[in-house]
C-alpha cells in the first residue's frame, strides 16, 4: 500500500472507486425512495404503507448495522479480509433491486401473494446492510488517519451531488419506468463492486494472536451510536426547517431549485471541510461545525434564510458529516473498524426511524420547535465528540 500512496498518503485511484461506490448507494435509495409510493399502490397497498417499511428498514438496520460491520471485522481476521461481506452485500442488493420491479410486473396482485412485494423490499433494504459498513472500512487502507478526512471527503463529495438532484429528478426518474430505473441502479452496483474489487490492495495479515487481547470498546462505541443518532435528527430538523423558511420567505411551495443549489454546495464543500479537518484535527473541524450550525439554525427562523446564514449553516453541515466516518475510525482499534462504522450507522438508523414514529406529521412542526429540536439534537452531537477526546490517548495506545 505504501507504494502507491501519493505525498498526501492516499491511494486515489481506490479512493474514486469507493467513491463511485458510494454513489452507486445513493442511486439506489434515490430511486427506490421515489418509486415506493408508487410500487405499493401499484400493487393494492395504502401509500401509507411507504412510512411503515422505511421505519421498519431503519429499525432492522440499527441492529443489522453494527452486527454486519462486527461480522466483517472477524472474517477480516479469520480470511484476512472482509471483501467476502462486501461482494456477497451488493451482489444480492443487485439481484434484490432489479427483483422489486419484476414481482410487481409478473405477479399478480392477489391478496394471497401480494405480500411478497414488502418482503422483497425489506429484503433489499437488509442486503444494503451487509456490505455498507465494510465498504467503508476501506478507506481506513486507502488513508492515513491523518490524512482520511480528506480522502472521504470525495466520497462524500459524489453521493452529495447525487442526492443533490433528488428535487428535480423525480418526474424524470418516474418517466423512465421501474424497470428500467431499477435495472439501471442494479448495473451500476454490480459495476461499482467489480471495479472496487480489481483495485483494491493486497491486504497485510492480521496477528490474530494481538486481535484476541484487544476488548470490545463498549465506551466508545455507545458514544458513536449517540453521534449517530445527534447527525440523523439534526439533519432531519435542519432540512426541514430550512424548507419551511425559504417557502415563506419566497412565498411558493416550490422550492426545488433552491434545495438543488443547496445541496451541490453542501457536496462542493466537503472537500474544503476535508482539507481543514486535516489541518486542524477532525474532531475540532466537526465542533467547529456544530460551533457555525447551531446559531445559525436559531437564527434563520427570526431573519430568514439569508445568505450568510445559508453559507454558514453549508460551511457546518460539511464539516460534520464529512467527518462522521473518521470520527468512528478514529475512536475505535483498528481491529473493530466494521463495529465502529456500523455504530454509527444503526445510531443513524435508529434515530431516523424514531424521528417517523414521534413526529409522523412533520409539516405540522413550526420553524421554531424544529430549529430548538436541531440545535439539541447537534448539541448533543457535540457533548459526545467533545467527550471522545478522554479516549484519545487510549485509542492510540491500543491501535
């Protein structure tokens, strides 16, 4: 790996593949969140129905996350390596994507079977959680840990701008049909695991014998799954309130084109954010973004969404989220980098699915208690990366 890591200690050519692997995921639930309504009507269930799966999908995944990324971690020991979980993950979410417009086009929807629709859509939603964590573990080999902020920031930078088009791709997606939409994002999967799998490294064995005397980070890992669960309902209640205000403030209920820039600026600024996380610490750079995002929540709800404040709240958003995967890379030993990921992604999952279950009418949320609901939710983000550094020089001594 060294030698072809360049002065910067990145392995670039791996680190735009897992890129390009991250915005195959983002595709993915792009069009199946889109499509979903649609499928279950199509098939004789309630659009209601919808909410239903994407809670239980983010319940299931809060388990399954941490699970599959401890899983990876053993088979990294005992094969000495976790690619196993990760080619096994996408191939069947390949299968499983491209199958869900397939049960809907050849069955019938007879009350008998019809079931067989949602079992299939979880069962993707669960073959998305076998490999999402040991992906990301990869760029604990592709990066330095000096240097991974920056190296994640491109793969945020290409799911980021994916995502960013969601507002205005959603006629365009649905005029393609299910089944060319859905074989299109089953391609680009399969694509994406064959090239990741033809440039990753060799990878160095692991001294099962040391493996064995490093202990479960149960300390560390309760405070990534919080930082989880702090990122998933700030991010929830910043959205929305952000929506809320640029609708009042521009007086329309359309504001696609305004999320659009939105959102490509917040993927366009994750490198930027990776660059000073590498200067300044990664968990500085994040409390700094907690620091410009909770005042600036606070106060786009009396001033509006002006454009210092959307610079700000662009400029805190970035450096947060680009260094959630570093931040659990970091806290935990090396040999449970799955376990730490995957923490943080159940905390995530957890927190998203709870969000549906206590506030299932979200529009009827007013600016001000959605802001006070993410600047606590950000806050505690902040408590529990602020109360990371007590384990910092622990960390250290056991990676």
């Amino acid at each position: 790996m060294t030698t072809s890591k360049s002065h910067l200690n990145i392995l670039w050519v791996q680190v735009w593949v897992l890129a390009g692997v991250q915005g195959a995921i983002t595709l993915t639930w792009l069009i199946y969140n889109i499509y979903l309504p649609q499928l279950l009507t199509q098939f004789g269930f309630p659009v209601s129905l919808a909410a239903g799966l994407v809670i239980v999908e983010n319940l299931l995944g809060a388990v399954l996350e941490p699970l599959m990324g401890a899983l990876s971690d053993r088979a990294r020991r005992w094969v000495g390596t976790r690619f196993p979980f990760i080619l096994v993950g996408m191939i069947l979410a390949s299968a499983l994507f491209i199958a869900i417009p397939g049960v809907v086009s050849l069955i019938p929807p007879a009350s008998v079977i019809r079931s067989i629709l949602p079992i299939v859509l979880v069962a993707w939603a669960l073959a998305m959680t076998i490999f999402r964590s040991p992906v990301m573990c990869l760029l604990g080999m592709y990066a330095t840990p000096a240097q991974l902020p920056l190296a994640v920031s491109f793969v945020t930078l290409i799911g980021g701008l994916i995502g960013a088009f969601r507002p205005i791709s959603y006629k365009f997606i649905l005029s393609l049909g299910p089944v060319y939409t859905f074989a299109i994002g089953s391609f680009v999967m399969l694509g994406a695991a064959a090239i990741l799998r033809l440039v990753n490294p060799p990878e160095t064995a692991v001294d099962t014998h040391q493996t064995a005397t490093v202990k479960l980070p149960l300390q560390k890992l309760v405070l990534i799954f919080a930082t989880g669960f702090g990122v998933a309902w700030g991010i929830r209640f910043l959205m929305d309130v952000l929506g809320k205000v640029l609708k009042t403030q521009l007086n329309t209920d359309n504001i696609d084109i305004q999320m659009l820039w939105i959102g490509i600026a917040i993927a366009i600024a994750s490198i930027p954010a990776g660059i000073l996380a590498v200067k300044i610490g990664n968990s500085q750079a994040m409390l700094c973004g907690i620091c410009a995002i909770i005042p600036s929540l606070l106060i786009m709800i009396s001033v509006g969404a002006q454009i210092p404040i959307i610079v700000l709240i662009v400029a805190g958003f970035s450096l947060i989220v680009n260094g959630a995967i570093p931040f659990a890379l970091g806290l935990v030993p090396q040999q449970w980098a799955g376990l730490g990921i995957g923490t943080y992604f159940g905390g995530f999952a957890l927190a998203m699915s709870l969000f549906g279950i206590i506030f299932p009418q979200l529009p009827k949320i007013t600016p001000f208690v959605g802001a006070v609901g993410g600047a606590l939710a950000f806050f505690l983000t902040g408590v529990c990366i602020a109360g990371s550094g007590i384990f910092e020089t622990q960390s250290d001594a056991e990676v």
